[in-house]
C-alpha cells in the first residue's frame, strides 16, 4: 500500500520497498521511516570538532566549538553542491538509499557521549549539518533531546525545506539554526529541486519560536549569473527584515564545484556591492570566503 511522506514540501508518495527523492526515506513494512537510522543506530558520513563559526554561526556562542554530524542524502539538488557525494547519496549513476550507506552507525546515547568527552576541548554540544540533516529528523530529534538533558547546545544547519511539523518536533530542543536562503526567485529555486515559500516559513517559524529562544541565523551562496541581481538581493533584504533587523545574514563567495564548473568564483566587488544593499534593510550582514 503507498504511503505519503510528511518530511517536505514533495509529499513523495511511495509503494513498499520505494525510496523517496532524498534517497534518505522509503517506505518499509507499510511505514515512511528514516532509512538511515534504524535499530537505535544512525548512519554518519562524518563526525568532526568543528568552530562554531564554521556552520555558521557569527552571533551564537563564538570563540567556541561544536561536535558536527553528518548523515546521508538531501531533497534539493543543488548543481554547486559542496557536499555531494553525501547529500546526493552517490548520485549520479545507480543511486543506493541511506539504507545502503558503509556505515557501522552511532545511537544518539553514543553520539552524546562523544559530545561530553569533547566538552574539555571547547566543544558546546552538537551541529546536525553536511547533509540535510532533516531529512532523517527522528534522529536529530532523538540526539537533540540527549543533548538538552545533558546540558548542551543544539545547532542545526539546514536548507529549511521541511514542513512545519518537523520543526515544531524540533524546536523544543534546538538552540540555533543557520537556514540557506539560496536564493529568493521561486523560480530558481525550482531550479535547485527546493520550494521558496517552505524556507521563507522554516525562516518565520525559528525567528518566531519562544519569543526568540531559537538564534537564527541566514546564508545565501552568491553565485554569478544565477542569484547575484541586486533587485533580487534588495528583496530579500526587505523580506528578511520585516522579521528582524539583526537576523546575521552571510553572504558567501561561490567556488566552482561539482555540476556548476562553467563559470568564475564570485568577484568580490560583487559580493560586497550585494552587501552594502543589503545592509540598507539590515543591520549585520557578514562576508564569508573572501
């Protein structure tokens, strides 16, 4: 019997045995589960001490550091994906699930665990990050809550294509976010196999979340000739605004990578003149790879 899944906005429909389009859900025994998480156990891709301000994160905690996770598989598509051997689950060629991912796995006991021996290092607590970690969120929700009890921080970066529910499961125990805003044309971001209106809604639902328990934070890779307008840019400086001011917006230098090696890194001048348009609405907008 088909069953819908409820993670994001493709409500991807699946037959037993069928894996959805982030190659990270399937419908197993008549139920939509994360495919990689199962038996208490979550897949990884990578698991590394990282700077907070690497995520990033400018205005949360700085100076210290966070235990950053990885899993497997994403629903966007990004042609400038820095991280695509684990997001696009080895697309492409024949496209293995989650499920199929070389990984002994970690339980969220175990990844806590690993959490508190690094607290000596500096380490705070956890980021779900890589991948789109959402996309198996029962995991993150499992760790995130470990996490909060044993005292630490949970960060989670993510492109902020899920629907509400998963955020209100998550929020409860999330103590920032950084969401890539990629770009902001419904059309382009059809483009990148994402949907605007569920990331302008992720976006208004963090900010909002206990009256600002959540720090947010925004970041739009600057690609030329794709999302480097500056009509576009004031928009979404305007947009952003109407919610906050002070919500840190980075605007990050594009590199060629992966499907996109047809055109030049960001000019700085390009990504500073979007900048100062941007600092028109807002008050904290940071550089990134320059």
């Amino acid at each position: 019997m088909a069953e819908v899944c409820v993670t994001c906005f493709r409500r991807c429909v699946m037959e037993e045995g069928q894996t959805g389009f982030c190659r990270a859900r399937g419908n197993r025994g008549g139920r939509i589960v994360p495919l990689g998480y199962t038996d208490g156990r979550g897949k990884l891709s990578a698991l590394a001490l990282d700077p907070i301000e690497k995520k990033p994160l400018a205005r949360f905690m700085p100076g210290s550091m966070v235990l950053s996770v990885g899993g497997w598989g994403c629903n966007m598509r990004c042609s400038f994906c820095q991280n695509h051997g684990i997001s696009w689950c080895g697309v492409p060629g024949p496209v293995p699930a989650a499920e199929d991912a070389d990984s002994d796995g970690l339980s969220p006991e175990q990844l806590v665990a690993n959490a508190l021996a690094l607290k000596n290092r500096g380490n705070i607590g956890v980021a779900y990050t890589y991948n789109e970690p959402l996309v198996a969120w029962e995991y993150v929700c499992d760790c995130a809550r470990l996490v909060r009890e044993a005292g630490m921080k949970n960060v989670i970066v993510t492109n902020g294509c899920v629907l509400p529910s998963v955020l209100e499961a998550l929020l409860p125990y999330t103590d920032a976010v950084n969401i890539d805003l990629k770009c902001f044309s419904a059309d382009s971001y059809r483009q990148l196999g994402g949907d605007l209106e569920s990331v302008k809604e992720s976006i208004r639902l963090c900010h909002a979340y206990g009256g600002g328990s959540c720090h947010v934070e925004l970041t739009t890779l600057v690609v030329p000739g794709f999302n480097d307008g500056e009509d576009e840019m004031a928009e979404e400086a305007s947009w952003v605004a109407s919610l906050a001011r002070d919500i840190p917006l980075h605007l990050t230098r594009f590199f060629p990578r992966w499907q996109m090696q047809d055109r030049p890194p960001t000019p700085v001048g390009t990504l500073r003149r979007l900048a100062d348009i941007a600092r028109r609405e807002l008050s904290d907008v940071l550089l990134g790879n320059v």
